[in-house]
C-alpha cells in the first residue's frame, strides 16, 4: 500500500527535534498562516 509522503509532513517534527519545541510550534504557525494565505479553508488546515 504506497503512502503519500512530502516534506511539509515531517518538517515540523525534525525542526522540534533539532531546535526544540518553539521551533516545531513556529513552523506549525508559519504553515498554517501560508496555507491560509493560499486559499485554503481554516477548517481544512486544522485536518491537513
């Protein structure tokens, strides 16, 4: 069964990793302002 993997999947993880929690939470808002920006719906980021 393939999984359908990209990078932003696991971005914020090993940005926790490597900086620490503040960082994976940073990257965690910075995607969800720009996948707002980018026409999705609020409801849907909180999913994806």
């Amino acid at each position: 069964m393939p999984v359908n993997l990209h990078p932003g999947l696991v971005s914020g993880v090993v940005m926790g990793l490597l900086f620490g929690p503040f960082a994976c939470l940073g990257y965690d808002a910075f995607s969800l302002i720009f996948n707002i920006r980018g026409g999705m719906l609020p409801e849907m980021c909180w999913i994806v």
